[in-house]
C-alpha cells in the first residue's frame, strides 16, 4: 500500500518550526501538539503549503524560504500615517507596538506603530515577516484524504 503524498484535498497532521535566518524561532510545535489542516484552509500561507507537496507520513524536511515564497517583500503602501487625534488621550504608544483595526470589512487588522510625534503615528500595516528570508522545518505525522476525515467528523456529528 502507497502512502498518501500531501496534495490538494488532503488533511495533514504534522510538527513545524518556522526560524529566522538567525535561527530565532518565530513558532515551533515541535514541544507542543502538532497542527492539523486541510490544504487550501487558509491555516497555511499557499506558498508554504506548495513547499510540502508530495511528502508523505514519516517525512522530515528543513527549506529555506526566501521572502517571496514567504511573507513577500514589505509594501510601501501599507505604511500609513494617521492623526494622532484618532487614538486614546491617554494611550502610550511606542515603536514596536502592536495595535488592533479594523479594515473595511469590519475584519481585525494588526498595524506595528513605527514612529509617531504630536501630530501624527505610522502605522506598518505589512506582515511583522514581510521581508524575511525563513527555515521552515516540517515532520509530517498523517496525511488523509480531506473528504474522507471530513464524513468521518460529519457522521460523528462534530
């Protein structure tokens, strides 16, 4: 019997970690449980799921992704400044920190502050690894047929 290779329509269970080029981990599962999907759910950036395709349960693989099969390289237009009239009287803003919107769809929105003075704040509403070249090191544990799981989960009513 042939494993299954991942690849649309299936459901992966399995550990990664996902390092800076300096080798700081942005997140790990590796000391956790692993993570379950189905590719094309939206869990994994399409890119990094394209990277997995054709390993099968029992596969270990390290890739290095360069920012365009990443995060993609961080857009100018994402940067924007906004009154500083429009924020709390009493809120502490500091370059770095992270804040919370809401885009045009009522969605929530996470915006870095990367300067601000009495006027006016920037916000960088890029991805925090826009840029970034990263290792990406996956174990797959499973890899199922996605509609099988999914009647399985349906006729057991979850």
């Amino acid at each position: 019997m042939t494993s299954l290779a991942i690849g649309p329509n299936c459901q992966v269970t399995m550990h990664f970690a996902l390092k800076l080029a300096d080798g700081a981990v942005v997140d790990s599962t590796f000391d956790k449980q692993p993570v379950t999907f189905v590719v094309g759910d939206g869990n994994l950036p399409e890119n990094f799921e394209q990277t997995i395709f054709g390993l099968q349960a029992g596969d270990y693989k390290e890739l290095v992704l360069t920012p365009e099969y990443a995060f993609g390289m961080p857009n100018p237009n994402n940067i924007q400044r906004i009154a500083r009239k429009s924020f709390a009287s009493d809120m502490e803003l500091s370059p770095g920190l992270v804040l919370s919107f809401a885009d045009a769809n009522k969605a929530e929105l996470p915006g870095v502050v990367k300067s601000f003075d009495d006027k006016m704040v920037e916000i960088d509403f890029n991805h925090p690894l826009a840029g970034q070249t990263l290792n990406f090191e996956v174990k797959v544990i499973a890899v199922e047929p996605a509609n099988e799981v999914n009647q399985v989960i349906d006729q057991e009513g979850r």
